[in-house]
C-alpha cells in the first residue's frame, strides 16, 4: 500500500514553475526524503501535499485521501512540523499538546493518555508544565514532533526539522524521528538540507531541481551510481612518470597532480589501488601515501545539482513565490 501517491503535480506562481510534473509515490511506514537547492521546490510540493497550496494541476492522495476534493480528510490524517517554529511559548508543553489535541477534537480522558504517550516518545515527561519559554531549541523541536503524533497521523510531514540546532541535538532528534517511524509505523516525509540527515534516515530520497525530480532511489544506490571513488597519492619525486602510466587506463576518470600529491578519481578504488602501486613500481615512483574516499551523498548532490554555484538563483526563486503569494493575499 503507498501512504502516498503523487501524479503529474504541478505548482506556478505566475510565469514561475515551482513544481513541474512531479510524480511519486511513498509506501507505508516509509521514511521518504526530498533534497534540494534552495528554491527547487520542495516546500512548494510540501505546501501541495498538506493541501496549504493549491495546485496548478496534478492531483495527489495522501492516506488514500485526494488533496484537491476531500483537504478534510487529508489534514486529519497527517502531522505537520514547520521549518519556523510555531510553540505558544506563553504555555506549558502539555498546554500546548492539550490545545492542539482539542483542536482534532480528541475527547478529555483520551487527550490525557495520547499527552502522556507522546511525551514519553520524546522523552519530556520531567518537562511537560514548564513554560516553553524556557525550552532549549532541541526540546522544543522534541515537543514539536510530540505535538505532530498527537492524533496519531497516518503521515507526518517534517520541512527542515533540525534546522538550525547544534550536531549533538541535530542526532538526538534523528534517533526521535527514526523510532516513532518504526514504532508507530507512521510514514514520514522529510525535507532537508542536511546530506548526512537525508542518509542517515531515509530508505528512499528524491532529488529536486528547478522543480523536477531528477533522481529517486535508496541513499546507497545513489552513491553507488556516481561511480568514481578519489584516490589521493603522496609521491616522492616527479609525478609525470605516473602520470603517463595512467594515461588510458579506463577505470582511470580524472588525475590531478601538484607538488608531489596526485589526486585521482577512478572506478571502484579498492580493486584498483593495488594496480596504482604497480604502475608506480614499473614508472619507478614511490608512493609514501595513499588515502581513499568513497562518494557521499553530498557528492551526489552537488554533481546532480550543482547547488554549491545557484544558491543566489535558488534565493530569487523562492523571493518570486513570496512576492506572488503578497500579491494573492492582497
């Protein structure tokens, strides 16, 4: 069964297309990731899917719910955490928990009992009538996610949810978000902007950019599918005998050379760092180092994408979206 199923989605601001064609689906329980530049359309297709924006055209079911012609039903079946924060600091967590649980008409005994399970999950038993004034940013990203469970959703829908915390709570959250998906089998879809987040939590991610999905697969697959591993080499003496040796080589891609340190980008770099030594010995070079690293998400990324050099393109994407979405509400 898919918690969700997206077709053809499409979302334009104007002369803008922020979502174009998007189709995808999210099976049940899964934990489903959207990575891109700033400005690619991840928010946007968020916004579509927890029926806060309408689409252009497309459609798209969430728990088996159509966002166009049943929003209802939709929104009572999932949970939402902002990139912004949205706590009423004036009240306790459990206030804050109770209101939100009202406002999914869950009956009083039952509001007392779900407070009391999704304070447990996040571990703010000890902190639950303490102003959330005086929360850290991780605790009230923890009572954020209580608050999403609260009605227990079938999908939960977290943009950014560990933006702008430190490494340690950015970690602890992960391991809070990893357990409620495997604990209540909720479904998760999850934007962000951090790599090792994205590969750390999700069985399958989607790629987006200028509004298109360009990749879609499990994290090791899109690793496995870059296909070039960096071999760096510390040499004594000239590198140019080497370097000629590898000319040619196919499971050779890319050499560099600078001041006695080779660096090299070759096929399967565990099989083939043995063959370097060999040709360093028949050129008569001496290799005093070697380090090898494997491809990252972020290197995935960044070669999909090239974000590192549009982030400014991205900025004035999402500028045009809110600049269109003033013009609406005026």
């Amino acid at each position: 069964m898919n918690a969700i199923v997206v077709n053809e989605l499409t979302k334009k601001f104007g002369d803008l297309i922020a979502v174009d064609n998007v189709s995808f689906s999210v099976k049940e329980g899964e934990l489903f990731g959207l990575l891109g530049p700033n400005g690619a359309g991840k928010t946007t297709i968020i916004n579509m899917l927890t029926t806060l924006l309408v689409p252009t055209s497309g459609s798209a079911l969430i728990a088996g719910f159509d966002i166009r012609n049943d929003p209802d039903n939709v929104r009572s079946n999932i949970g939402i955490i902002f990139q912004d924060p949205s706590l009423d600091i004036g009240l306790t967590g459990r206030e804050n928990l109770e209101f939100h649980a009202m406002m999914y008409n869950i009956g009083a005994e039952e509001r007392r009992t779900r407070i009391a399970e999704v304070l447990s999950v996040v571990h703010l038993e000890n902190k639950a009538d303490t102003l959330v004034e005086y929360y850290s940013g991780g605790m009230k990203r923890r009572l954020e996610i209580a608050r999403g469970l609260i009605h227990y959703p079938r999908v939960l829908f977290l943009d950014e949810p560990t933006l702008g915390l430190d490494a340690q709570t950015r970690r602890s959250i992960w391991d809070y978000i990893r357990n409620l998906n495997r604990e209540y089998k909720t479904t998760v879809i999850l934007t962000t902007h951090y790599m090792e987040e994205a590969d750390y939590l999700c069985e399958r991610i989607a790629i987006i950019d200028n509004g298109k999905i360009i990749a879609l697969d499990t994290p090791q697959r899109l690793k496995d599918e870059y296909k070039s591993d960096s071999v760096s080499l510390t040499i004594e003496g000239p590198s140019d005998p080497l370097l000629s040796g590898l000319k040619g080589k196919e499971w050779v891609r890319e050499i560099a050379a600078d001041n006695g340190n080779v660096l090299l980008k070759v096929i399967n770099g565990e099989d083939n760092i043995p063959h370097l030594f060999q040709i360093a010995h028949a050129t008569g070079v001496v290799i005093s180092s070697v380090s090898l690293h494997k491809p990252s998400l972020e290197d995935v990324f960044i070669h999909l994408t090239g974000a590192s050099i549009r982030e400014e393109d991205g900025s004035k994407r999402a500028g045009m979206r809110e600049k269109h979405r003033r013009r609406m509400m005026r």
